[in-house]
C-alpha cells in the first residue's frame, strides 16, 4: 500500500541557502520513492501571509533539520524557530535533526542534546568534498524516515498493521535523545532512584549531570580532573552512582580517592582516602541502601589492595574492611561489588569467584566458583534473591541462598562491560565491546531486544526508576537513552 509521505521542514538562514539546495539534491532520491516531501519558506508566494503558512507547515512537519550555522543563531527568528522544535521532540511529535553547516559555538546550546549529523560532528564547510558530508547526512536522514514510518501508528494503519501487536516490542530501541557533551569515551552512567536525572562519567575526567526527561545539561563536576598522589595520568572517572535519596553522587577513578559531592552546587561533601595510593584505579563504589555507607574497591597495582572498604559516607571514617583475596590465589584484582537490597548483605568479586559476606560483621556466607574466567560485574536482583555475576561474554544467574546455578546467558560476541537488572525484575540489560546492549529474560535467557545504536564500546547501562527506558554509555562518548518497556 501507497504510504504516506512524511514532511521534511528546513529552518536554515538565507545565507545557507546554498548549502540547503545542495542537500535537497541528495535526498532526491527519498523523493522520488514518495517517502518524504520537503517544504522551506522559499516556497511562499509572494503576497501570502508569510508567518502564517510557515507556521502551518512547521506544525505538521515529522522531521525538522536545523541548518546549523553561526547566521543560524545570531537570528532571533531562528533561535525561537529551534526552541519550538525541541519543544515538538520533547512531546514526541516530531523527530529534529541538527545539521552542522558551518563552525559554530553549537555544543553550549540545546541541540547538544541531539543527534547531529554529520556524526564525528565535522561541519560540512570544512570537509574536503561537500558531497561526502551531505551522502552521509542524507543517509542519516533516510534511517530516521524509515524509523518514523516503520513505528508510526498511523502508516502502521495503512499497511494494515495487526492492533494486537505489543506496544513494548514495537517500541523498542526507539531513541529518545543522545546527550553528546563528553568529550571523551563515556565509561560510567547511573539514573537517579527518583528518575529525574542522570549522570555519566568517562575518560574526559569529568562527571556530568542532566535533565533525565530532556537530556538538558545542568552541571559538570571536575574534582577528578587533577592528580591524586601516585595517580594514573589519565584523569579517567569509572563510577558514578547516586545516593538513594538521589541527593549526593559518590564518584570515582584513577586516583585512590572516591569523592561524594552534591549535584546541585557541584560542592564535595566527603572525601574517603582509604585506599592503597600506588597506581590505584577504582572501579568500583557502591551505596548501601540506607544511604549511610559506601563499599568499594581499589585495583591498585601494588596488589595490596585484596579487601573491599565500608566506609562512612558523612565523614568517611572506614567502617570494616572486608578480606576478598582467595588464599590461593596469589595475585590478581578486585571485580564487582553490589549491596543486597535489605542492605544485610555484600556481594564481592574476586578473581573467578563471587563471595557473599554479612555487610555487618565481614563473616563469609557463600562463596560461587562456576564462573571460569575473571568476574567483572555484579549484581543482585531487585528482590535479593538472584545475583548475577558477569565474565567475558557470559552472565551467569544463581541463587543467592544456595549459588545452584540457574543459567546463562552468552549471546554477546565479545566481553561484556556492564549489566543491570529493571528495576521490576523482569529483565538485564547487558552493554558489551560488540557495541551492542541486550535485554534478556533472567530466568530462562531468552532474547527480548538487540540495541544497536552506538558506534563503539558500550561500557555503561542503566535503567530508568519505572523500567521503561535505558541510558547507555560508550567510548563513542554519547550517551543514549532509548525505550526499553511500558513498565507493565
């Protein structure tokens, strides 16, 4: 059946016409298979009531391409024309795409939130052959018109799409918006319990906090931006969690320092210097539930450091230091830690076993060997009484009670960096080196959804507080938040 085509609005400066023109030539072919039409101002007739007819076709636009330019923002028109279109992507009434034209101060406004295109974020001016930035950006723009006319109810309608499909599977991996202020692999990336924000960290040194529903940028914390003793070069931040109460972040890297701040003033609350400060590099910290108390792990390279730290997270006075290192194993590092959610228990990794210990006392309950290579992750399920334990490609899934193995999951091509169980319980979402994250059923390992949208690494996933969407992190240095459920 004849689809309908989708309309294609330009908001661009007169002195970018050129450029404009040069861009409707490549999309020439998406016109001539009836799938878009494009409308621009230019196309008024003279004498008609200017305002009121672009206005009309801006409100039925399904794709809005922001001409990016410095003529592009020094016009008031313009700068209003992009807030109401970011308005119209917030509300999910039109999917807007800035197209970078010339240089221009474009990463400090709102649109950096969104996807540009071309995607390494060169302007088109400055590439050698104009015609390979605009084959690219056209070729963006024909997978956003297939996206849009694949999950439209209404050309669903027309191609007599059947009304019983599940909602959740038909938007599934559907992109919210990328945030796209890091500039440098993102490594760490964790949502705020109450929903409202998210913050991610990464190989630029920096954490930095924004607008969970809207992807604006609030603040950027640097306090790891400089060296700490015998600290790596590398200013990297590997983990970035929230408090329960979503008011603080405790954060940290390379350095032997984890650094606990609060995310509205960017002012540092604690600071805990426990760790070993030979080449240290701390992966791991995490929040007990009662917000109260911080675990968390050094893979110093003093191999001194076989014992995971509970500390205080008001004053950072050390509260129990628990033993991990395996008397048989000589050497080797600390892999993941997770509290259990009735905050009485600690899960720790060490080399191929996960050990359980009673949080208040450091006495060792269970200790799960089935793993044979290096743990990196893990972590418990939302009723406390799985964990999941993460090594190279496989996630294996066990009774926390017992360690009887329940299954696993080996899906991914190559090692997995990150893992999170919804926040309902129903699924994991797992971030690998393949540049993929799925989510899979825990129980019996079956494959729900492959997300493919990053270019690199994906080293940081989380889910939203209802389980409904994902943010995931790469080396791409984007961070996406897309659709993963309905919450039902």
């Amino acid at each position: 059946m004849q689809r309908v085509p989708l309309t294609i609005f330009y908001s661009y400066a007169d002195e970018d016409e050129e450029f404009r023109q040069l861009l409707a030539r490549h999309l020439s072919i998406l016109r001539r298979e009836g799938v878009i039409i494009e409308w621009h101002r230019h196309k008024i007739a003279p004498g008609a009531h200017q305002e009121q007819i672009c206005n009309e076709h801006f409100a039925k636009a399904a794709i809005i391409l922001l001409l990016i330019s410095p003529d592009f923002f020094a016009s008031e028109h313009h700068w209003t024309e992009m807030q109401q279109a970011l308005e119209r992507d917030v509300a999910g009434d039109a999917r807007v795409i800035p197209i970078l034209l010339r240089p221009s101060d474009w990463l400090y406004t709102p649109i950096a939130r969104l996807q540009y295109l071309p995607r390494n974020g060169k302007p088109v001016s400055l590439w050698q052959y104009h015609d390979e930035a605009l084959l690219e950006i056209a070729q963006g723009i024909r997978s956003t018109v297939e996206e849009l006319l694949h999950i439209s109810p209404q050309h669903q309608s027309l191609e007599q799409a059947d009304s019983s499909t599940n909602s959740t599977s038909s938007h599934l991996g559907v992109l919210c918006y990328q945030y796209n202020l890091h500039t440098d692999g993102v490594i760490t990336v964790d949502w705020s319990p109450d929903g409202t924000l998210i913050a991610s960290g990464g190989l630029d040194g920096t954490v930095q906090v924004w607008d969970a529903a809207t992807g604006q940028h609030l603040r950027i914390y640097r306090g790891h931006s400089r060296k700490y003793d015998f600290a790596l070069p590398i200013p990297a931040v590997y983990t970035a969690r929230w408090s329960p109460d979503s008011k603080r972040v405790a954060s940290a890297g390379n350095s032997a320092s984890i650094q606990v701040w609060d995310p509205t003033n960017g002012q540092k609350i604690v600071t805990y210097e426990g760790h070993s400060r030979v080449l240290p590099s701390i992966f791991h910290a995490v929040w007990a539930p009662d917000g109260q108390r911080i675990a968390s792990t050094n893979m110093s390279l003093s191999l001194l450091e076989d014992a995971m730290h509970i500390w205080n997270t008001n004053d950072g006075r050390r509260l129990s230091k628990i033993n991990l290192r395996d008397a048989f194993i000589k050497s080797s590092s600390p892999g993941g830690i997770a509290w259990s959610p009735d905050n009485t228990r600690i899960a720790g990794a060490w080399s191929k076993t996960v050990q359980i210990f009673y949080a208040g006392t450091g006495r060792r309950i269970l200790t799960y060997d089935e793993h044979v290579g290096w743990i990196s992750t893990v972590n418990w399920s939302p009723d406390g009484k799985y964990l999941a334990s993460a090594e190279a490609q496989t996630i294996r899934v066990w009774d926390a009670i017992t360690g009887i193995t329940l299954g696993a999951y080996v899906a991914h091509e190559r090692t997995i960096r990150d893992f999170a169980w919804s926040p309902d319980g129903r699924y994991i979402a797992s971030a690998s080196e393949d540049k993929t994250v799925h989510i899979w059923e825990p129980t019996t390992g079956t494959q729900l959804f492959i997300y493919r949208g990053h270019s690199h690494y994906v080293t940081g996933v989380a889910w939203s507080p209802d389980s409904t969407r994902i943010a995931s992190g790469s080396l791409d240095k984007t961070v996406h938040v897309w659709q993963a459920g309905d919450g039902r």
